[in-house]
C-alpha cells in the first residue's frame, strides 16, 4: 500500500466532494443500483439477490455462511435475502442433516430459470454502469478495483453505520 500523502488528503484545503474516492465510490453504487432497477425491475429482484442466485449457481449446493463470505455481505443480511428468495421458491434451504443449526442453500428450477431471464439485462445494466468509459478504461477500472478489493481482503468485515 502506497503511504505518500497528497495534497488533498492532507487536510491543508478544502477537500470538495467531487474529489473523494468514498463519495464517488457511493455515487458510483448508486447509479449502477439505479441502472440495475430500470433494466431488471420487471424480474423484481435486487442486485443483492441477483449475487446470491448467481454464487448459487456457480456452487450448486452452499450454506448461508459461505454465500455472505461469497457475495461480502454479513450473514444476517445475507440470511434475509435467501428467506425472501425462498418465499418467492426461488431457492431451497433445507436444514443441513449433518450440520442442524446450518441451512444448505441450492436454486430451485425457477431460480435457475429467473437467473438464466434475467442475465441480458443485468449485463446490460453493469455495461451501462460503465458506458462513459472506452474498452480499454473499462478494463483498466475493472483491474484497478480488483486490486483494491483484494489488497483490502482482511477488512471483509461489516463495520456498523454509524449516522
């Protein structure tokens, strides 16, 4: 990690929020959750349900720990999302014989079948997330995020809101 300081971090102006990662970072959420309603809304399915269908889907067969480590989300949140899932038969979640406090997760037929709808217009609207940049900054923006979220792996942890 680099440990210069700029300028603008130092604290010695104005610091306008045009220029903030965090605040561009939750702009940037904003829009792409904004883009995923117009062109998924009529599946009614949010962006975190589409990422557990979609683990779901690579794994097959997973508990409700492994899928909020999968998609980043603490397990309470994740939990909720897979009982509204579930109320909708979009998933199953049967209690794990060898395991009875765990619930294994899998895809039902019409989860499978509302991933397989759906994918078009999720991939739309994460190309449209990123429609103001050419090819080549689309993929160096990709790289650079990766590279951010895996140099900060250990901080996967949910910190509280704090209002």
């Amino acid at each position: 990690m680099r440990q210069t300081q700029s300028r603008k971090t130092r604290g010695d102006h104005p610091w306008p929020l045009s220029e903030r990662p965090g605040f561009l970072i939750r702009r940037l959420h904003q829009i792409h959750v904004a883009l995923f309603q117009e062109a998924c809304g009529r599946f009614e399915i949010t962006p975190l349900q589409y990422s557990l269908l979609s683990a779901l889907a690579v794994r097959k067969t997973a508990d409700q720990t492994t899928l909020a480590a999968d998609i980043a989300l603490d397990r309470t949140t994740t939990t909720g999302a897979l009982k509204r899932l579930e109320a909708r038969n979009l998933v199953e979640r049967p209690i794990n014989a060898a395991d009875r406090r765990a619930r294994l997760c899998r895809l039902t037929k019409s989860g499978a079948a509302l991933l397989a709808k759906i994918e078009h217009a999720a991939r739309a609207a994460h190309d449209a997330t990123l429609d103001e940049l050419t090819e080549k900054e689309r993929s160096q923006f990709i790289a650079m995020m990766q590279r951010i979220v895996a140099g900060n792996a250990a901080r996967d942890h949910v910190a509280p809101l704090i209002d």
